[in-house]
C-alpha cells in the first residue's frame, strides 16, 4: 500500500497514528538539525519532520529532496508546537522514521505555486505541470462537481443521457465543419458534429421525449481568445412542451447549480426581457444586469439644436455613471479613445458632468442651453455628482453595440462587475432572421429549426425580418451560457423556412432530408436548449477564460502545444485515406 | 401544457381525474359504437376511449386516426369495465371529451411493436422509429442508468471525471487513427483518440490521483460484427496505488452495478486467474465460467496406442459435456463439421460416449483398448451418460482455440449459457509481449506503458517473451468487459521499453516524447483501466450485439445508413483544407 492516509486529510484527532503519506514535495526547509517537507497531494498539504537527532541518515535524505519529487514518507501523527491556522491539517505534523523516494524530479520550468513566474506559453507546453496548481485544478474540479450535479437534477426530471454520435454528415450551412475522411468509403468525409441538434431532435421523433448529454462539440473557426476549436455543451431537447416549460425547468437547473455549487439560494424568477428591449436598453442581446446604467435616448432632447453631430444621428443615447463626475479630462479622454478603438468604431463621445448644485457642464456646452441640458438630466435620472456618456451614430444598432462597450467598460472601472455576484436573465422574443450582408440574404438567427411565434407566422410570407422566434437565451452577468428555442415539427412549416433560408427544395432535401422525413412520422411538439458548459464554469470559477477550465486546452491557432498538435501525416497514412495534400504556392 | 400526465402514469386512484395526455397512436379499435385508441409514449401506454353516444363527432374523428398520428386528448379517468392486468394502467381508461391531432403520420415502414416486422436494413435506415419499440428504447435506458450509477459510484470514491481532448495528434503504432485536417495548420492533421491513455497518464503526473471520463474513442478498423468506429470508454486512473487496489476499487464497482441495475448482490470476491490457466483450461483469456467443461490435457493417455493423428499431436485436449451420451451421430457429424469450418480450423474431432454401464464407446476405438478408455475417462471425470469431445493438433495454442470454440459450442448445446445468469472473474498475469508473424517482432500485448511485473523485469534482457505484466482484465460471460494495468512511471524503464518494441529513440521521442518528458517532472506510480461501455450494456442488457446499445450505429461499412454519411464533401471545403481526392486506378 501506497499510503494509509492523503495529504489533506489528517488532523489533531489523528495524533498518535502511524501514517505513510505519499506525493509530492512542495518545499523543503532546512532549520537547525531539522528539515521540514511540505507534502503536496491533491487533496492538501501535510507538513513531514525530519529530525538529525533522531535519524541522521534520514534526516540527510531529506535535505537532498528536490522540488516535486514524489516521495513516500512514513512516520507517526505528532501536533505541532507551532501551528499553522492557515491549513486545514496545520495544527500536525509527522514526525518521520522511513523515506522512499518514488520517483525524482528535474527542476520545474516555473514554480508549482498559486501564483506562478511561468508565462502562458510554457504553462501550455508544460500543462501537466501547470495542472499541479491550487487554482487551475479547482477549476477542473468544479467541473466534475458542475457536471455531476447537472447529471442528477436532469435525471431527477426524468431526463435521459443519449449518446449521439460523432462521426456524422457535413453541412455546409453554418459555421465550418471539421471533418473526417473515411478509409472505409473512398472520397467521403464525415464531419464532426458542430451541435447534435439535428440528432436530439430524431430522438424526439424517437419518442425518448426528454433527452440530455453532456458532449463535445466542433466549429472550425478562426478561433478568438475565448473560443475552442472543440467545446462541451449540456445539450437538452423535451417533447410536449410549450417555452414556458422549458425555460422553468432549466430556470430550476440553474438556480439548483447555484445553491450546490456556489451556495447561493436565488429565490425570485429570473427576468424574462424581450430582445428588443435588451438591444434598447443595453445595446447588447446578453446584458449584463450586475448594474443598471440603462440607455436612455436623446434624439428628442438633443436634436436640432445646431449639433451637426447628433442633428444628423439616426441614434443619440446616454448612460448615467452615478458618482462619477469626479472622472478627470485625462480619464474622460481615454474613455474616448477607448469608444474610438476599430473594435469598438464610435467616432466620438460627448459627455456631461452633474455639479454639486446641480448644474451640467458637458463638452457641447456651446450648442445646449442649460434648459436643455437639465432636460437631458432629468430624461438621464441623473443627479449631483454623476457622469452622463453620450454616443451618437448613423446606425442604431451598431450605436447601441458602441454605447454598450462603453457601460460595460464603466461598469468595470466603477467595480460594478464583482465576479462574485450574480446576474441572471432570459433573453426572449428573438428575431426569426438576420440579414447578412456577406450573404445578400435572411439568415437563420438561431438555426432554420427555430419555431416562429405563433402570433408571427402570417408575417414568414409578408415581412419575414419582422418574425419572432420561440427562442430563448440564458444570460448571467452579460455571458450567453446557454440558448435554445421551440423547433418546428412540421414539414410544411419546415420546407418554408428552408424556402425563406434561399435553399432550394433540392439542397433542403440532401442537406436535412433525413430530419424532413423523420417530421413525417409522427413528430411531437418539441424544443429544447444547449448550455456552453466551458462558459458557465469559467462563470463559477472568476475565470476571464475557458481556458483555464479545460484541461487540454488549444492555443489560437488550434495547437495542442504540449502533444504537438495537429502534425503532418505519414505517407501510407495519406494513401489509405486516398488523400493528396495540396498546399497552393504563395503569391508571388 | 400539452398533457397533465405521462401515458404511464395513471392508476385506479387517480379515477375521476381530468387530465390531459399526449403521444403516439399504438393501436385503433372500433366495437360497437366505441373506439379505443391505445396512447402511448415513453412511459407507458393508456387507453383513451369515445363513446359514439356521447359525442359522434368525436368518435368519427377518432375512428380517422392513424398509427403512429401524435395526438393530444382531454378527458376523465375512469375504472375499466375488463381490466387488463398486464399492464401497469390497466385498470383505468380515459373518457375523451376532447381530440386534437398534433401531428399525422405516413403509415410507418414497419410496425412499432416489441416484434417488428421490419428488417434490419430499414430498421437503421428509419433508426428513429425502430428506437420508438420498446425493446430498442429500454437499451438507451439502461444505457442510462449505467452511465449514472457508474458516476455516482467512482464521485462517491474520489474520482474526478475529466475531459480530454478529442483532436489530439496521431500515433501509428495500434490500430489505424481517424484522422481530422486542420484548415489553419496547413497539410497537418489532428487524430481521433483510440483511447485516452496518454492523456490520463499526464494526468496522473499532473496529481489528479482519481480520474474518470465517461468517452468516446474512435478505430478505424475493418468492422466485424461487434465492432464500431466510434465507441465509448469508461476509462479510469488512479495513483499511488498496486495492481489489488484497482482490482478490489473496480470489482466494487461492477458489484455496484450488478446490484443497482440487475438487482444482483454478487458477495463472493471475483476469481483472479492467472492468463496462463484460462489458456490452459479454457483455451481463452476470457473464458466463460458460466460453465464449467474445462479442458483435461490428454497426451499422457491417448499417445503412442497407434492413431497416427494423436500420435503426433503437440497438444490433444478433451472436454466433457454432462448427459450429453445420447447425442445422435448425426449432431457428432455437426459438431465435427462446426469444428472444421475455416474460422475455427480443426481438422477433425473424436468423441466418446460413457455409457449406462461405464463403459465407453469412441470414434476410435480400434486404437485403444477399454483400458485406456476408462483411464482417459477418469481423467475428464466422466460418468455413465456424459459425452467426451477430444481435439488435437500441433500448435498448443491454436488447438487450445479451436477446443475453446467447441466447448462454447457445447455449453450453447446444452443450454450453459442462460443470459440470465453472470460469472465474473479477473485474469492476471498477462505476457507483456505477443509475438507478431506479420511485423517479425514482439509488440506489446495491451500497450507500451503496461508495467512488468517486478519479479520479471529481470527477464527483459535475456527472456523478454517471458515476462509477465501487472495487466488484467475483467471478463463476464465470456466478454471481456474491460482491462488495464499498472503504468510504467520511470522513464528509463520506459525507454528500455520501446526499445523491445523496436522503437529507434527518435521514434520513441517523435510519438511519446511529450509523455517520456512528463515523466522527468515526477511521475506517481499509478495505473488504471478502461471498459467497454456499449460491451456491458450489451451484456446486462442481453444483447448479441452491441448495435442496439447505441442509438445511431453504423453498419458494417462505416455508414450511417439514416443520415447517410460520410458522404463527398464541396470542393470548397477540400480548398480550404488544402486536400485533393486521389482514388487510384481500379486494376486493369
């Protein structure tokens, strides 16, 4: 036997005991005739004692331990004279009679501590190593604790795990596929599925009526700081239900997670907000609702008064930064160049403090009245000491996606965005379609499977960009952890918005003619949703990144730098696969 | 809401109840003026009857529907008249007051019923109604069951399930990889994992100590007929722990499962067999224990009376089948015949009958005298009515296969093998090594990073056929459910390794390099193993295949016949991955 006990796991009721511990060794300190290891596990950190006086030879062993040697120590549970409140197991220590050494150990390319000297890059060539880390294993533990306590509410309603499977057919529509090319089958691919959206929804067909899985997904994407080239989804789909069953019931999932996870009881419904007043509010389909600093528009107030700048905006709206009149012209200025950043593209930002008594002094002083501008403040609920930030445009939307960069970046700098508080909402009534003007067409907002409002359908054949959909997302501080929507289960229903979508019924057919047909047989009303488990345990851990919640994790090029991979493949590889590989010449 | 209840759900004391049920059309009657619909869903079935007297309207519609039509109908549950005990609401039916169709249906291709009329070919083209039959749909169930109680089990002793990649880089040695390009890594490919083992090891070096993951791994092999390309893995690691402490942690969890899904309480501790024995006694390294029939080496007995055959035999072997004397010959004939069929290979087969009297009649009786009859009959244990089967050859081991398969056989004749019933036992004690005709070396019989057993790593230099690992696997039925072993933790153990695999250092480093320098940063000692998900759901479920465990298979091609994929991908895609198709030239 390896050990009797783990490292984290004795106390001062355990004195006395003969123990053998084994892991690895944090830290060894010399004092007098003494050496002290810090024992690593897992589960804590146990304090071992070597002693000159007792053992010399022992003794001197110890004092040639290196950092993360994997040891075995055997000895006896001794309470310390001088504890340590700190650690769990701080108030003993062992006092050691045998030594093993398991296995030695180079000398880490950075230090095993909370807070490391190694940078990201050798942190991910040396992940195993940077996996030894307090704070990067909870991560990894919260989400064995998440996904267990997903397993159990889901099953307590009578959900089903169904494995879907993952070598399925490519469709182009969408974002790009990874795919596969198959021996078995000369010529063919499959791909990796980017959902197993199309699969849940058969298993409704199926009758399983209420199905979930946890399982990797796949985009081919240009991958962006917070993307994967393959993520986890919760991934759940009910049959008989009508939208109001399924944001309940994943209401009461989120709401279990957080009680078991983060030991918070939320008690009140979460907000439902329809998109459209999330995007006149907030800017943004996922606000984040840790802080108000609502929109509030001034076309009325502010039009027409000489500003060619907002006399010729189709959109003028504010912010109200309460308290925060004290901003400096320096720190007011970076906030303009901050709006004015390419990412961002606003092309200016007006602002207007509130004085002590009352007054607003604001940087368009010259073409408002105080009349006005003690309009403005009042449309703003703003009072002494606040910050009103103005941004205009010629395009709503893109003016609203502005203004929000810029509450989300004062809500930053006003410590409105605490990680440890908790902001929850469903965003409904989403748009059928969006136009893309890389497309010159309608595109599915959420995917063509999504059920119109049953009010809007007259409007699929009149004014389709006017449609709502059945669709549903599940927001928590200004992250979309997870979306879904009612499907439609009719084929007549289902071929019109392929028809709307530009597919001709010929590609409708190839690309979903198995889900066409299987709508044929008897399929139940349905719908259901998918929940990015990366996000939502990066969202429990204070994580600014899935990253560090993955275990393996990619870099943006879609490298795995610790295997050293994707990698080239061996010719005969590529034969059997009846496969050419075609790098085109650079530009000359 | 579209039902109040499941159409499994209701009982005698809920009569008089107004509720709302919805699902599938089973079955339509007409009696007289009343029609009987039998609904059904996941849960059960409920009948759902219209009266003609009470509301024709309603009864005329009901006589319109189809099987298999999704409908919705309101009414009260009220006591049956004939009550139907065999099924769990057979005491009640609904009186409809209400009928809406929620969706017709096309007449299905094959009826829903637990014995279908459908062939397998349209059975997995339309896989989304033949999972609606209640046999297919209590596998996924079951599936389900399995997957939750195995968490719960490995959770309750510390396990972490953790998710490794599923791009990861392509190892040739082992079975053919799936391989997926990567379109930003030109000319360079991911692999599909064939297992996580790798992976979990770095995880092991990582401190992890307890890992598991519930996963799917991927082979691209030619399929037989228990074989998939993608199929699921419990894969499990451990550290600091001895070949006992795996075995006894994961004999606890199969005992687990026994009781919780089959409510069997297995008490005895397994048999640990060393591979020697079930070689020698079973001709198997996953000898099925169901039954007894164990092979008695005859060569002392049989050899050097005349019969050229045994005479020179390297190995003859006999097996007794109880009460089996009054096989006819005509069954002996089939026997012989089953024994020469090319896939078993024996070139012929002699029996023996123990008669009433105790004498014993054989196919060759003109070589041996009674003498050596009944001295042959002591050894096998044989009695008055029992019937000895005898195979020889000269290859110990192919002969010991062929006499493997002949005692299956027999044990199926004799009505041995009842589904019902489980024997479970470890094998231990594996060789490292397997000769290899093909690739004229010896390659590792599990994987290169099984570890020796201590007493045998001597061996490794001058007898390295001859050494045994600390391997084993877990075997019921004649299935082998899963296996593992302990992991080598030392690199330069592990180098000495790859080099007996005939590895050149480069190749070594090249494809285990980021695994052999893992090993420089300290290594626990660990080990683990792995089981066949679909293979043990087939098993507790009954199955003879583990197709209808899963719940989108694919054939024996590779295909998935309902989506029908893989399929040819745009040329786009191939552009964009830097891929060309080369099928070569048929022969001329």
């Amino acid at each position: 036997m390896f050990r009797t006990n783990t490292c984290g796991e004795l106390r001062l009721s355990d004195a006395g005991k003969d123990v053998t511990l084994a892991g690895w060794v944090q830290r060894v300190r010399k004092m007098g005739g003494m050496t002290f290891v810090d024992l690593r596990d897992r589960y804590g950190i146990t304090q071992i004692v070597f002693n000159n006086e007792l053992d010399a030879k022992l003794n001197e062993a110890a004092n040639h331990l290196g950092r993360e040697f994997v040891i075995q120590a055997k000895g006896k549970v001794s309470e310390r004279t001088s504890k340590n409140p700190n650690m769990p197991t701080g108030d003993i220590e062992i006092l050691a009679t045998e030594l093993n050494v398991l296995n030695p150990s180079e000398v880490p390319p950075f230090t095993i501590e909370d807070d490391t000297d190694g940078g990201d890059d050798i942190r991910m060539r040396y992940r195993y190593l940077d996996l030894r880390r307090n704070p990067v294993r909870r991560n990894l533990e919260l989400r064995h604790r998440m996904t267990m306590e997903v397993r159990r509410y889901l099953d307590s309603k009578g959900f089903l795990e169904i494995e879907t499977p993952m070598l399925v057919g490519s469709t182009p529509e969408g974002a790009r596929d990874f795919v596969v090319p198959s021996r078995m089958n000369q010529g063919q691919f499959y791909a990796l599925p980017q959902s197993p959206q199309t699969l849940k929804q058969l298993l409704m067909v199926s009758g399983m009526d209420r199905y979930f899985q946890i399982v990797k997904c796949f985009r081919d994407e240009d991958l962006r700081a917070d993307r994967q080239p393959e993520f986890t989804q919760i991934d759940c789909e009910m049959s008989f239900i009508e939208q109001n069953d399924v944001i309940e019931l994943f209401e009461g999932m989120a709401k279990h997670l957080f009680k078991e996870i983060r030991g918070i009881e939320l008690t009140e419904p979460f907000i439902r907000m329809p998109w459209a007043d999330a995007m006149k509010y907030y800017g943004s389909d996922k606000p984040d609702l840790r802080f108000d600093m609502r929109f509030v528009e001034l076309m009325d107030i502010l039009k027409g008064h000489g500003f060619s700048v907002f006399d010729n905006a189709a959109y003028i709206g504010g912010i109200c930064a309460k308290g925060a009149a004290s901003y400096t012209r320096k720190q007011l200025d970076a906030l303009t160049e901050y709006v004015k950043r390419p990412q961002i593209g606003a092309k200016g930002m007006v602002y207007a403090r509130v004085e002590a008594d009352g007054n607003v002094k604001s940087s368009v002083d010259k073409f408002y009245s105080q009349e006005v501008l003690q309009e403005m403040r009042k449309a703003m609920g703003a009072e002494p000491g606040d910050l009103i930030l103005i941004l205009s445009g010629d395009d709503v939307m893109k003016t609203r996606k502005q203004l929000c960069e810029l509450r989300l970046e004062m809500g930053r700098q006003l410590g409105l965005r605490d990680k440890n508080k908790f902001a929850c909402l469903w965003v409904v009534d989403f748009p059928m379609f969006e136009w893309s003007d890389e497309e010159q067409r309608l595109m599915a907002m959420h995917h063509p499977f999504t059920h119109p409002k049953d009010e809007d359908i007259a409007l699929l054949d009149t004014d389709p960009a006017a449609v709502r959909a059945d669709a549903y997302d599940m927001v928590i501080n200004g992250v979309e952890v997870g979306g879904g929507s009612i499907r439609i289960h009719d084929s007549a229903l289902q071929a019109k918005m392929f028809e709307i979508l530009g597919f001709t019924p010929e590609k409708a057919q190839e690309q979903f003619g198995f889900l066409m047909n299987a709508f044929k047989f008897g399929a139940p009303p349905h719908g259901g949703l998918a929940y990015g488990l990366d996000r939502w345990v990066s969202l429990f851990a204070g994580l600014d990144s899935i990253r560090d919640c993955i275990a393996f994790p990619k870099n943006n090029s879609g490298r795995d730098v610790m295997l050293d991979a994707p990698a080239a493949l061996d010719q005969k590889q590529l034969d059997e696969l009846s496969l050419a590989v075609v790098i085109p010449e650079e530009k000359a």
